[in-house]
C-alpha cells in the first residue's frame, strides 16, 4: 500500500475521498462498482469520474509552518483563521511582497470529499467539523433526533466554505443599510460593497453576464461562480410564477425577490471555497506562514492593552507564541472568535469574572448570536417509476430552484427565503436530506421516504430572512480546549413563530396552481404527536409544526457586532491593533445565505489593513 498512513485514520472518519484511493489503489479500477454497490443507489458513482476525482487533492496548498515547542515567530500581522474571511484576508495582504503574514489554522488542508460538490452531504461530523451542538433550551428541537442542534462548521483551509452547500446569494440592500446604521459609516452600503463583490466572483455564465445585471458582477476574481441550469425546476418556477411570484433569471442583480435557478460556489468541477479559490495561489509566497493544526490559546496584550500576539497550541502539543507588528487580526467564526476574545479578556465583565479571567475590555461580546432557522417541508407531486439517476459528484448533486419572497408584492425586501430541491423516486435522497443535512426525528424522516417510493417529492428548506430572535456564546469554562457553549435562542422571540408560520402559509399556496393540481400535488402532513391535536393548516398548527419540523441553515454570524464590539473599522473597542473579520462582526444576518457577504466582509477589512499599514 502506498497511500499516505493518515489516509487510514481519515476514512474511518468517513472521509470518502481516502476510501476511494485505498480501494483503488489495494485492488484495481474495477473494483469502484463494489463501492458504488455499497454506498447504496443515491451514491452510485462512475468509475471513470472517481479516478479523476482522486486527482483533486494533489499537493496544492500552502506547506505547513513549523514552530518549536517554547518558541516565537514574527510577521507582520497574525491572522487568527484560514477560513472563508482569513484566507482572504492572508491573500491579499501578501499580494504585497514586502508583507508578511503569519496564519494560525486549527484545522488541516481540505480532503479529496470536500472538493466534489456532489459529498457535499458527507462532511459534518467528520474532522473537517468543529462538531459543535447547541443546547437544549427545553423549546426549540424537542422533536429533534437529540432535542438539540447540530451545528456544522468548518476545521479546515478554507473553513466553512469547504462546508457549505454551495448556493451563492448575495443578500438584500436594505441588509446593509442597517450595517450602515450599526457602523455609522456608508461604506458598508450595498452599493459602496458591490465593488467587493464584483472583486471576488469569476461569473462564468454567459445568460446573466448577456442580461441587463450583468455589469453587476465580476468575471476575473478567485472564486468561481456558476449556474446549473436543468429541466425539472422549469415546471415548479412556472408554478410559483402563477400564482404570483415572479421569476427572474438572477437573483443577486436589480431583482431581490423571486424564484430561480440559482447561482453556486462550484467551477472547474470543483467546490469554490476560499481555500481553492486564494490559498491555492499563494502556495509559493515565501512572506504566507500558515501554522496548520494549531488552536489559539488566547491573545497577547502589552502594557498598554495593544495586541501584540497570540499563544498557541498544536494538536501535537507544542506551546509557542507568535507575534505581530502591525495588527492582529481575529477570522476565527462565528462560534470561535468570541470564545478566543472572552478567554484574552473581551467580553461581558460578569461572564469573564466568573471564570477568573481579567477583564481587559467590558463588551458584549458573544451576546446577538443570529441564525437562520431552517423549516423542512415537503410536497408530494407526479408519481413515477423513473429509476433514480445517479448523482452528479463534480457538480451539485440535486435539481434545485430559490426563492425569496415577501407576503406584501409590493414590498422592495424579501420576507423569507426557501431552498428547493427535487428526489424523485428516490427514497435514498430523502434520508439523505432529513436525516444526514438535517437531523429530523427518523420517524417523520421514514414517513416522507415511504411517501417518496414511486413519487416526485419537492423539499423545501423555508427560513425567515431577518429573525428577530437572538442565542448567544458562552465560555465552557477558561480551558481554551474546552467547546464554547452555544444557545441558539432560535424562535425565543415570538414574532418569528408567528412569522414562520405566515411564510409557509404564503409559500405552499403553490399547490393551487394548474401543475399542482393536474399531478394531484399536495404538501405532505408528517404524522407530528405533538401537533396531533391541532386542525391541519391553520395558523397554530403551523405554529407547531415549525417548532417541530426545525433546524439550522448553518449560517451563524453577528456575535462580535459592529456597534456594539466594532467600530466601523472592525477594530475592538478597548483595545489597540486588534481587529475581527468574519460572520461574527455582521451586526446583522443577511436576507440569504451569508458566504457570499461574509467574503465581501473580508475583502474590505483587507483594504483597511493595507491603508492603516501605509500610515
């Protein structure tokens, strides 16, 4: 055998991409039928396309830096995170040759599984995942699989987006204007951002670039974006466009409501994270040290609250300490940047006391965690005795269609998003979805699979835009190896039951339509014990079935707030040369998915640095 030892240890953490070359490489090309046998029909996979896939994670990341137990290394800036924001970050302040950048990742360099969109499903709880879940707030989730919520997010080059599920939506204007509001600075505007938009894509679709939003994207930065324009949707646009939504062919230009094929972080047959798309190209810098493996204990202050470094800690046990000139930069997540402040003494003074930890700077640091909450529905539409076809590994793996809408039409932003994705005789995708993506009750998750045995079966994520409710992170303890400990706070403000419920109201009116109704189409009632009392589609039933049928579109943000931990800078309040880049310093989610925004966040921040270092 001559794959790589650790490759041994990977795939007994279901990293697919090692089972493959093992199995390749033990007993010949032919034998990638008996795996495709034995990860069931869904995940039938060609042949010819694995050995290409094998070829993905060749040698192409930044090398390992390596700094000996008890010692010290100096650069300009320390950036904290190698993931969505700090790869970026990294990048561009070592465009500069005559910069240099020390970076400290807790995670390692992507696997082969993290690059093939079509696994997208096989990554959380993996080592790529900080396997984080939140706690049981005796509310939310009580007819979860584990009365909590797993909350996936990156350990990897690359972080979260090497996580994600691709989907690239940039978010509604009216989103930034309340960053301009938090910040008291108009350059967080929508439109004052759409040069960092515009920066970071590579558009590689030749209808919208053709179309009136085409000056509104880029088509020669790192990231590259595409659409996988297919049939099936056709029909369900068609349908929505009936009964009074429109349809637009992109979603992220003039128009931000409606219902389209969307756009996804997915190029070259490959998954576009940060990680591939800037770390890649900064493999030969000789002024980028990436620190891999490598967990931050707590940041270094001087005499005069400046920051001037950070402990750290390898996975292998080394102790040492690196060091910045200039700044420190934090870019650790949503979850991992207010841990790394509290533990370094920023954030509320009572939390910090309780700990023994000294207080350096009273912020309200981890206190307006902001998430999406996911409500999986499900329709039931032709019947069929198509067999499944097999999944597409180098693309997105599902027929899929987006939509974000508002209950008034006239209204200029959008209420609620929902994500759609289309199994048709395939009760295997259906587990996949409720059970795997989400963590669903296995009952109602064997219910919608029994209804999926010779049907179509549409499922829709729905998620209020802008949720009202806040969570909140918490220190475990002052143990830096200790989780965070996370609440949530999903529907702990009322109003977004209530509004959850209206949304779906609004949205499954599309069983109205002439296709619903010519394929006997309906939206399927999961047998809820907790909802048993309640008369099917009224106001309260939804009500509980939001509660019951609920999850996390994993986008958290908003944790180290500008306004209330920021300044419109991203620098700390309190504090001196120390600065937040990632989700954490939204002061608000936006109206989608957040990856696109979270980039745009950090491209500036990069321009900030770069102008405060010419001073």
């Amino acid at each position: 055998m001559q794959a790589a030892p650790e490759c041994y240890i990977r795939m007994r953490e279901y990293d697919i991409g090692c089972s493959l070359l093992l199995l390749v490489e033990s007993r010949g090309f032919s034998y990638a039928t008996q795996l495709s046998r034995a990860m069931g029909n869904f995940y039938r996979i060609n042949a010819l396309i694995l050995l290409s896939a094998l070829g993905l994670a060749a040698n192409k990341w930044p090398p390992d830096t390596f700094i000996p137990n008890n010692g010290e290394f100096t650069a300009d800036y320390v950036v904290v995170g190698a993931g969505t924001a700090g790869s970026i970050i990294g990048f561009r302040l070592t465009e500069d040759p005559n910069v240099d950048v020390v970076m400290v990742e807790a995670g390692d360099d992507p696997p082969t599984d993290a690059e093939l969109p079509g696994l997208f499903f096989s990554l959380p709880k993996t080592k790529i995942d900080w396997n984080y879940t939140s706690e049981d707030d005796g509310y939310s989730a009580q007819y979860h699989r584990n009365k909590f919520v797993d909350l996936p997010s990156g350990k990897v080059l690359g972080g979260s987006s090497s996580l994600h599920h691709f989907y690239y939506l940039r978010g509604d204007a009216a989103d930034f204007e309340d960053w301009v509001k938090a910040s008291g600075n108009e350059s967080w505007s929508l439109e004052n951002l759409l040069p960092y938009f515009k920066k970071s894509e590579r558009l590689e679709d030749k209808d919208i670039s053709d179309s009136e939003t085409g000056n509104l994207h880029g088509y020669s930065g790192e990231v590259g974006i595409t659409r996988r324009v297919t049939e099936l949707p056709e029909k369900y646009l068609q349908a929505f466009q009936e009964v009074g939504h429109p349809v637009v062919l992109d979603i992220n230009g003039h128009h931000v409501k409606g219902f389209t094929q969307p756009l996804f972080f997915i190029a070259e047959k490959k998954r576009q994270s940060s990680a591939e798309g800037y770390l890649t190209r900064a493999k030969s810098r000789d002024n980028l040290h990436l620190v891999k493996n490598t967990i931050a204990n707590r940041i270094l202050f001087d005499s005069n609250n400046n920051a001037i470094g950070v402990e750290c800690a390898s996975l292998d046990g080394r102790v040492f300490k690196v060091f910045a000139r200039k700044e420190v930069v934090i870019s650790a997540g949503a979850f991992n940047t207010p841990k790394l402040l509290k533990l370094s003494g920023i954030g509320p003074r009572a939390e910090l006391e309780s700990f023994g930890i000294k207080v350096i700077s009273d912020l309200p640091v981890g206190e307006n965690l902001q998430d999406h909450l996911a409500v999986v529905l499900a329709h039931g539409l032709e019947k069929t005795n198509d067999t499944p076809s097999a999944p597409i590994l180098n693309d997105f793996p599902l027929d899929t269609f987006v939509g974000l809408e508002s209950i008034d039409p006239n209204q200029e932003k959008p209420d609620y998003l929902t994500l759609n994705l289309i199994c048709r005789n395939n009760p295997e995708c259906l587990s996949q979805l409720c059970s795997v993506v989400f963590g669903l009750n296995q009952d109602v998750c064997n219910q919608i699979m029994k209804a999926g045995e010779g049907r179509e079966i549409l499922v829709s994520i729905l998620t209020v835009c802008r949720p009202v409710s806040t969570g909140r992170v918490l220190l475990k303890s002052s143990d830096p190896k200790d989780p965070p400990v996370i609440y949530t706070g999903f529907l702990s403000n009322k109003t977004d039951l209530e509004n959850s419920a209206r949304y779906i109201e609004d949205f499954i009116r599309v069983v109205e339509s002439k296709y619903f109704k010519s394929v006997g189409g309906e939206t399927l009632q999961p047998h809820l014990p907790n909802c048993s009392h309640l008369q099917w589609n009224t106001r309260e039933y939804w009500k509980c079935y939001v509660l019951n049928m609920m999850d996390t579109t994993f986008h958290y943000s908003s944790t180290c707030p500008m306004g209330s931990v920021l300044d419109s800078q991203l620098r700390v309040r309190g504090v001196g040369r120390l600065r937040v880049g990632d989700a954490s310093a939204m002061p608000n989610i936006v109206s989608s998915n957040i990856n696109a925004a979270v980039m745009v966040l950090a491209e500036k921040l990069a321009d900030l640095l770069k102008e405060s270092g010419k001073q």
